[in-house]
C-alpha cells in the first residue's frame, strides 16, 4: 500500500516506522529536513520536503498514485487543507486527518465528501481522555481495551502475591470462577512474552492479559491481585485539551480538583466545568498539593505538554502521599523509564492514537487494533466474512485455523453474545474475531487470514 504520512512529529514518525515495517511504500512530508533525515536513517521510506497542503509538495510525494493519506501535522488547518487538496487534485481514496481543537468536532457536517472530504477523524485528546477514564473506573489495571462496542474488554493487570492463582496453573482459572468464561491471551514475564497454555504457572510481578465479557472484568482481575477499592478522589495537573476533557467526564463520578497555571485558562476550566474545582498554581508546588490534601488523593494525573514537569510533579504527589500516580509521557524514550516505580502508569498519547489510526490502515474488515506493551504486541479486532470456500477462518474450528506463531484468538463477538474461544469453538460469518499478536511481525499473514476469495463477491 502506497501511504502518504504528513508530520515527522512523534505521532507521524512512530506510525511511519509500524507501517513500513510492515512492507508498505511509506513517503513522510514536512518542512524540517534534519528531522525528515533523521527518521530516513532509521527507516527505509521517502521523504519530500515542504508545506504538507501545498498541491506542489504532495505531487512530489506521490499524490498521483497513492492509496492512503494520513495528516498528522500538529496544525489542525494545515491537515483538513491537505485532505481537501488530495481529494480535489488527486482522488485520494482514502484521507485520515487528526483534529486537536475541540470545536472543529461538533458538527459532522464539517467533514465528508461534501464538506472538508476527510474520511476519517482522529482526535487524539479524546481517545487519550477515554483510555484514562477507563483506567480509572477500573482500578488496578495497566491497560484497558474496549473491543465490539465495550462489549468485550482486553485487561492487563500485575499479578501479586496473595492472588487465588498466583503459582498455580492457568487451567485451574475455569475451577475458581466456574460461572466466569474469560482466557489468559497473554503474559509478560520480564518483559518476555509467554504464550500460555493450560500448565503454564502465573508467578507474581508477571503482566497478564486476560480478556472477557466487560460484566466479568472485575471477578476475573480478583483472581490475580487483591482489588484496589473504587476511587473516590481525582487530582489533575494541566487543564489543556485533554485534562479539561478527562475533567469534564470524571467530574459527575468523582470528585475531581483541577490544577492550571494559566489564570485565563482557570476562567475557562470554571466556565465550563459544573463540580470539578478548579485550582491557579503549578502542580510541583509543595505547599499547594500539602492544602489541598493530597495524600488523601487517590490517583494523581499529570496531563500537561511537558513531559519532565509531569513526571517530576508525579514523583512529588506520590512521596506526599498520593495512593496512585500517572503521568502523560510524550518522549517514548522515558515511557519504560518511568513506568512500574514511583509513577505507576506512563501514558502515551502516541501509542494510544496510533493504534485508532492503524485500524484504518489494515487490510481485511479490521475495526479495532490497540498497541500493547508500547508497541511490542497489538490486539485486533477482526470480522469474519465469506463462507467455507471463500474464507479461510469462517466454518473452521479455532484448532483448525492456520494461525501465525504467537498469535490467539482470544474471544468472538456474535450478535450480542460474547464467546470466549475455545479450541472446538466455530467461526461463523460476520463474527467479531478479537486477536492477540506477540509478535508484530505475523499482521500480514493475520490480515491475509481474513480477506475472503473473489468468488465472495
């Protein structure tokens, strides 16, 4: 596939190096060559220099023949702009463009054929948002994924001592929790993949994901460590795009205080916000996070563009008594730094968008794909089409599917009824097929697996 990427931001340049790993004809836009150079040191692909909308600089880039742009610049005009002109001049089919301002979003008029001729739209701050809120509304979780509508949810949690499976063997889950269905689709043990099988023992400190019915979730992470209790208190340093969002959803849940040195920005934040409390000072300040009782503060956020003041506030709210501590890391660099000692959870914007990007990017009917452990393993989100002569996984037993090495399916989605896979369980069409990749490297021959023959059509 021929792919146009606008933006060697982070965002831009993390998603060229997934995609041209994966055997696409990869060609990145933008006005800073040293970086353009840079990322061409690293990675096999094109690069073209210039205004990313500039008619001029996207014929250079291939814009005649190319199946696929995708404009992640940080300027939300130059990205509809540069959609709008491959649309017109080139007939690109299909145009991805992120959107950080919120007010672009109300109206679906905006976009479309008739209006900006952007397919799809991704707003980072709103998916950052939503994945941090479901960290929160499940406490002891690493990482959580909504396949088929939240109808199934994939969870990563540590396993620790004192958890009913802890030491013993994954087969004896189904006798814990006999009216539970869930499957262990993965372990990670000193970061080192495991695929488990039944006799395969959980120890403690391993990463497990499991995944099952989202009603079952909670009965399922008992099973590996002693619950945290619900949350009650929020504290949030930075009140830009994405802490105003978080706030705005927490804020009818829990009690939330909002922390923002901007005073113009407070005005803002108290307009808009209904019980959220709003706060004027800098988050790594001591005395204010001291009078505003932080070490009865349950899960301290740090959301604001700087990665450094985020993790140095981190550090400070959890010596002063903060229960829980994430921090938004924009460096990928710092995220494995960081993460599992003082700062609980590292979040990162560029993980989180990319895996809403790459489900418009493969190839088959994928509708879900989520980026896990920073980019080493993915979780997709796959429908079945065809029948017995034109599919190669409709029809067939879990056991009879050509699998890739590394690669499970850990659940299907069938109307409204969630199945957790078992050997004997069937494939039927239509069917929400929710995988489990090890390594990234087999996505092709996953994404084979579920391309149906041309008699189909």
């Amino acid at each position: 596939m021929k792919i146009i990427i606008l933006g060697v931001n982070q965002v831009g340049s993390t998603l060229a190096e997934t995609l041209a790993n994966e055997a696409n004809d990869i060609t990145v836009v933008d006005s800073d060559i040293e970086k353009l150079r840079e990322l061409r040191d690293r990675i096999d692909l094109g690069i073209v220099d210039g205004k990313a909308c500039h008619p001029d600089v996207l014929e250079r880039a291939g814009g005649n023949d190319a199946d696929m742009i995708i404009a992640v610049t940080e300027s939300d005009e130059v990205n509809m702009v540069a959609c709008r002109v491959a649309h017109s001049l080139f007939q690109t089919p299909k145009k991805i463009c992120r959107i950080r301002a919120s007010s672009y979003l109300v109206s679906d008029k905006l976009f479309g054929q008739q209006g900006i001729a952007v397919d799809v739209v991704i707003s980072p701050e709103k998916i950052v948002s939503e994945y941090i809120a479901r960290l929160i509304d499940l406490p002891g979780s690493l990482q959580v994924l909504d396949f088929a509508d939240g109808r199934v949810q994939l969870v990563a949690v540590k396993a620790f001592y004192g958890g009913p499976l802890v030491g013993q063997e994954i087969r004896l889950l189904r006798q814990h929790m006999p009216s539970v269905e869930t499957r262990v689709a993965a372990i990670f043990r000193k970061d080192r993949p495991i695929i488990p099988e039944g006799s395969t023992v959980i120890e403690a400190d391993d990463e497990v994901f499991f995944i099952a019915a989202q009603k079952d979730i909670r009965a399922c992470m008992g099973e590996l460590r002693r619950m945290d209790k619900p949350y009650k208190r929020i504290m949030i340093a930075g009140g830009g795009n994405i802490g105003s969002r978080l706030a705005l959803d927490l804020e009818q849940r829990y009690q939330v205080k909002i922390i923002e040195h901007n005073p113009e920005r407070c005005a803002v934040l108290s307009e808009n916000l209904n019980k959220a409390i709003v706060l004027n000072g800098e988050a790594s300040q001591r005395d204010l996070l001291m009078d505003e009782n932080i070490e009865e503060t349950d899960v301290f956020l740090a959301l604001t563009n700087d990665d450094e003041a985020n993790i140095m506030s981190s550090l400070l709210a959890k010596r002063l008594g903060a229960k829980k501590v994430m921090a938004l890391i924009n460096n990928p660099a710092y995220v494995d730094l960081v993460q599992g000692g003082e700062i609980d959870i590292a979040i990162s914007p560029q993980q989180a968008t990319i895996g809403t990007l790459l489900a418009h990017v493969r190839r088959g009917d994928v509708v879900n794909v989520h980026s896990l452990r920073r980019g080493a393993a993915e979780a997709m989100e796959a429908i079945a089409h065809g029948d017995e002569s034109t599919s190669k996984v409709v029809g067939r037993a879990i056991e009879d599917i050509d699998l890739p090495e590394g690669t499970t399916i850990g659940a299907i989605v069938r109307n409204d009824e969630v199945l957790i896979a078992h050997d004997d369980t069937v494939v039927q069409t239509n069917d929400h097929v929710i995988l489990f990749l090890v390594d990234r490297k087999t996505i092709p021959e996953v994404e084979r697996l579920f391309q149906v023959g041309f008699s189909f059509f």
